[in-house]
C-alpha cells in the first residue's frame, strides 16, 4: 500500500478531477484520504511513477508519497523520536550523501486553518532539531530558512533539494497530519517557456495557458492515436500541449489567416526546440471558419474537439449590460453552428472539451444560454470526473449549477467555464 500527496495548482477542482481523471485512466485504483484546497491524499495499491505523472498532468505543483501518519496531538515529539531512524534514513536521505540540505513546507491537508497555523509556527523549532539529530549521526546539514508556509518549486529546484536532499511535506488534516517527502515538481521552466518564449504570441486574441490546455487535454481521456481537432486553434497552444503528450494525428483550423500563420510558426519553433521529429506526427493546419469545417474534414473521423473558441470582443471590458447581452447571444449562434459541424466531424464515440466564456458586470455572471440547443444537437453533458473513487466525498469539488468548472484570473472581465460533451 501506498499513499500518495499532490500540491495541487490554482483551481484545485480542476486540478483534483485532472489527478483522478488520469490515475483511473492508468488503471491505477485510488482513495481519496484527504483533501483541501491545497493538496489531495490519496492511497493507492501501487505506487505512481511521479516524475511521468506530473508531466502527464497539467495541474499539480509536487507530487510526493507519504513517510507516515501521525496523531495531530503529538505529532512533533512522535515526528522527532522516528527522524534518525532506520527507516526514516531510508525514506529521506538520498542514497550515500553525507552533505544533505532540506526544508519543510506545511499544506492543509483538510484540517482547521487554525490547526495548519499552528503546526506552520512550530516548524523552525523542527527544522533545528532535525538538523541537530542528523549531525550527531554525522551528516553535514542545510536547511532552507523560509517566510512562507510552503517552498516554491523554484526553491525546491534551485537547492536541488529531491537530489541532494529532501523536503519534508507537512499535510494537516482533520485529526492527524501526513508527513511526507516530495518527489517531483511541475516544470515551470518548460512551462514558461511554451508560454512567454514561443516566437508568435497574440495577446489580444488571447492565449490558453499551457497548463489549461493540457487540463482539457487530459478531460476528453482519449489514446495517443487518436485524432485531435482544435477548430479555434490562434496561436496553437492546445495543439502544442498535444504533440508534447505524444499525440499524433492533429488538425487544427482557425478563420483568421494569422492565426493560422503564427500555429505554424510556432509548431516548427516546438519541434525544434523539444528536438521532436516532425515526420512521427499527421499535422494539418488550415484557415476555415468553424461554421464550415466539416467541408474540410471527412464526416466522423474526429475522437476529439479540444477547443478554447472565441470568447467575445476584447472590447467587452467596458461593455455595458446591453452590450454584453448582445455579444452573448451572438456567441451563442457561432458556438451553436460550431456544434452542428462538431456533430458531424466527431465520430460516435466523440468527446469535445470546450471552454465558454462567462461575463462579469456588477457583480453578477452572465453566461452563454445554449445548453438545450446543444442536446437538441445531439450531445449530453459528460461529468468532468469521469469515476468517483472511495472518499469522493471528501474532495469539496466547486462545480458551477450546469456542472462545470469556472476558471478564473483576477484582472479579467470574461472568465472561462469548462465543459465536456459527447454524442447521444
Ligand atoms: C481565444 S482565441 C483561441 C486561442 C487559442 N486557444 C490559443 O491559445 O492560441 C479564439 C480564436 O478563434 C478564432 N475565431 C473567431 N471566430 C472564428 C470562427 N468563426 N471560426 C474559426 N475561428 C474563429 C480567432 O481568430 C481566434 O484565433
């Protein structure tokens, strides 16, 4: 038996139904420990491959397995009778190093924020005597003096910490708390470079994050042979996540001419600089207006729509209500044509994922109505997590009345609602 933590990104229902999504899809059978809105725990049969796993998945931060659990009323003075031990050692200490340095970083694993505060607190009194004990066995230590509650991976990564060391991962729950050791973390240096370093960036047609694209990716669970359409493709973000996940029958589509140029561009930048071969992959790219696609592609011959269409005029900022009742039924006609051809692309067992925007204005949201003119197109609504393993329940996933996930960054008058379809 195992147990499992992942730091989970900035919308931890996204990140959690990612997570669960893509172990069922191993096959890996899992329950649900414990969960916040910062980390989820999980026990599993077999171990997970975390190094893989966290490049597979688009939401989690670290990835880590579990030391021990212990009761949260004694938890320091049971904590510090076990480090030095044996099996402590050997769970922690990086084979043969006898220069090593660590850091402890506290999540709420579920439990009371008064609680995770209060462990936070004790953790430098911690960190010193884990330090003292390991020096009287003889290792030469370091550890890392943080202000936060938790080591950014940039630090992890920096100190060369799951090498060269460790970092202890403190998850507080309800009545105990998880002690544990990282494993991997998310790449942020890849990420920001597929993000800020690509060579065509269109801001003000706007851009899926990297780590988005790959979350929508992963919610359709279809294999590396399938074939993959992004019929809104701008600058090709989903498209590049697919090839970097291994797939390899891509089409993407856009109606706007420059869009279609920078998804090339920006496609030959990827294969180079990832040194993929180019010839592995069937990649079509084309200017068409989604309303007409299925005049370019063959009739059910699509797995999967995985798309970030138009989300409105980037005017919609200053758009009073009318304005943006007015742009919402106008996006409604495009998303509901859209559908019509996705309808007749997708093969039987079909899958889209599709972002539609959600409007802000005083306060309240205002979202695309076109729910019912989509199953009247012959689609139903596929819930986001795809199995509800043993402790679902524990999870306090934050879906939206229609049962999606909203996406959101400060800063923005159109949020994002994520959904997944599939054919009646
Ligand atoms: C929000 S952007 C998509 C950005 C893309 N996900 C990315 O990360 O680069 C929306 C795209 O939809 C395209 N578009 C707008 N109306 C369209 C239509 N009727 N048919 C096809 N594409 C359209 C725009 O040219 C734009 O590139």
């Amino acid at each position: 038996m195992h147990i499992n933590f992942f730091v989970l990104g900035a919308n931890h229902t996204l990140s959690k139904i990612d997570i669960i999504n893509i172990l069922f899809k191993k096959g890996i059978e899992i329950e649900i420990l414990g969960a916040s809105e910062e980390l989820l725990i999980v026990k599993t049969e077999r171990g997970i491959e975390a190094s893989s796993l966290i490049n597979e998945l688009g939401s989690a931060v670290k990835i880590g397995e579990v030391f021990r659990i212990y009761a949260k009323e004694d938890f320091f003075d049971s904590f510090l009778k076990d480090v030095i031990k044996e099996d402590f050692n050997r769970f922690f200490l990086p084979n043969g190093a006898k220069n090593v340095c660590f850091g402890i970083s506290v999540y709420g694993g579920g439990g009371k924020f008064k609680d995770v505060n209060e462990v936070f607190y004790r953790v430098s009194g911690l960190e010193r005597e884990i330090k003292e004990k390991l020096e009287k066995i003889g290792f030469r230590v370091n550890y890392i003096k943080r202000r936060e509650k938790e080591l950014s991976s940039v630090i992890v990564n920096k100190k060369n910490l799951l090498r060269q060391g460790f970092e202890i991962v403190l998850g507080v729950g309800e009545k105990e708390v998880y002690v544990g050791k990282t494993l991997a973390i998310q790449d942020y240096k890849s990420y920001s470079l597929r993000d800020y370093g690509r060579p065509a960036r269109d801001p003000r047609a706007g851009m899926i994050p990297p780590k988005l694209a790959k979350i929508l990716i992963n919610l359709v669970l279809k294999d590396k042979d399938k074939t993959m359409l992004d019929p809104f493709c701008g600058s090709g973000t989903i498209l590049q996540e697919e090839v970097l996940l291994g797939y390899k029958n891509l089409i993407g589509s856009d109606s706007s001419e420059k869009s279609i140029k920078d998804t090339q561009t920006n496609l030959n930048w990827l294969f180079e600089k990832f040194n993929l071969n180019r010839e592995n992959y069937l990649i079509r790219v084309f200017k068409e207006d989604v309303q007409k696609i299925a005049s370019k592609i063959n009739f059910k011959t699509v797995d999967a729509i995985i798309t970030e269409p138009y989300l409105g005029s980037p005017r919609a900022k200053s758009f009073h209500l009318g304005l943006i009742e007015k742009e919402i039924v106008k996006l409604g006609r495009l998303y509901l044509a859209a559908f019509g051809e996705f309808k007749k692309v997708l093969r039987d067992d079909g899958v889209v994922a599709i972002i539609f925007p959600v409007f802000r204005f005083g306060g309240q949201f205002y979202h695309l109505d076109i729910m019912d003119g989509i199953y009247a197109l012959g689609f139903k609504k596929r819930e986001l997590l795809i199995n509800k393993p043993l402790g679902f329940e524990k999870l306090n996933l934050k879906l939206t009345s229609r049962g999606g996930v909203i996406f959101f960054r400060p800063g923005q008058t159109v949020s994002r609602e994520i959904f997944v379809f599939e054919k009646n």
